[in-house]
C-alpha cells in the first residue's frame, strides 16, 4: 500500500481488491490516504536507522486517551460530550490545559480542538516513554521485521 502512497485513487482500488477477497478488511478514507507519504516517509526512515528501535516510538491519541480514561474510550471527539471528557482527562495532567488551548495561536479554521486535545495525548504518552513508565501495546513486527511499538 505504501508504494502507493499520495495516490489516493490508486490506494482506493487496492484497498478495494483487498476487500473483495478479505471481508473484514476496512476501507481506506482520504485522511487515512493523505498521512500514507508521510507513512512511507517514517518507515523508509527507521530501515535505515535500525539504532532507532531503541527511542523511537509510536502512539495513536484514540488509545492514549483510553489508557487516561482507565481502559474507558471516552465518547467522539467531535461530539460535546467527547470534547469535555478528553479536556477533563487532560486537566487531570496537565493543570493549565485550559489556559493554554484557549490562548493557542491557531485560528479554529486551521486547528480543531479535537486535534489540540489529540496533541495532549500524545503528549501524555511521550512523557511516559521519557519517565520509562510506557505500555506496549500488541508488540508485533510489520511484514519486512520492522518492531511496531505502540505505546500508552
């Protein structure tokens, strides 16, 4: 699929043949399609930088804030009842949260709250990996024996 990457129309048919012979495979949306570059662009990276495996890992918002919530997913981030929960979650951590994304530079046409709230998350997992108080999660290699470290 990488070697695809940045053409989504392209993308779109392999993932379509994909899904004729595999039923649970998912389908692919132009976001997911649009962060395949940048993908490709990482992965290419790490192959030819092997010591990386030491420091370098990977988190996804979505489980950093199930990991917050205690093994609860908090409901959509698009949703009022899922802006507020993430922003409780975020508070707990980080005490001037508020104060901060609301003096954040971006104008809302550029930046959602959603994504800031994302980027706390991240945050949050990137201060475990740096205390060494990081979770695994599923450690697995990717089909050409890259370690694939998603952490909490």
């Amino acid at each position: 699929m990488l070697e695809a990457a940045g053409d989504y129309p392209r993308m779109r048919a392999l993932v379509e043949t994909e899904r004729r012979t595999n039923p649970r495979a998912k389908g692919l949306s132009a976001q997911s399609a649009a962060l395949a570059s940048k993908i490709a662009e990482v992965d290419g990276w790490v192959r030819e930088h092997p010591e990386s495996e030491g420091w370098l890992y990977e988190c996804h918002p979505e489980l950093s804030f199930r990991s917050l919530g205690g093994g609860r997913t908090p409901a959509d981030k698009r949703s009022g009842a899922g802006v507020v929960s993430r922003l409780r979650l975020i508070r707990e951590l980080f005490p001037d949260a508020e104060e901060m994304l609301a003096a954040a530079p971006w104008p809302g046409s550029q930046v959602e709250s959603a994504d800031l709230l994302d980027a706390y998350a991240a945050l949050s997992s990137a201060l475990a990996c740096a205390q060494g108080e990081q979770q695994f999660l599923a450690p697995e290699q990717d089909g050409r024996g890259v370690p694939m470290r998603i952490v909490v």
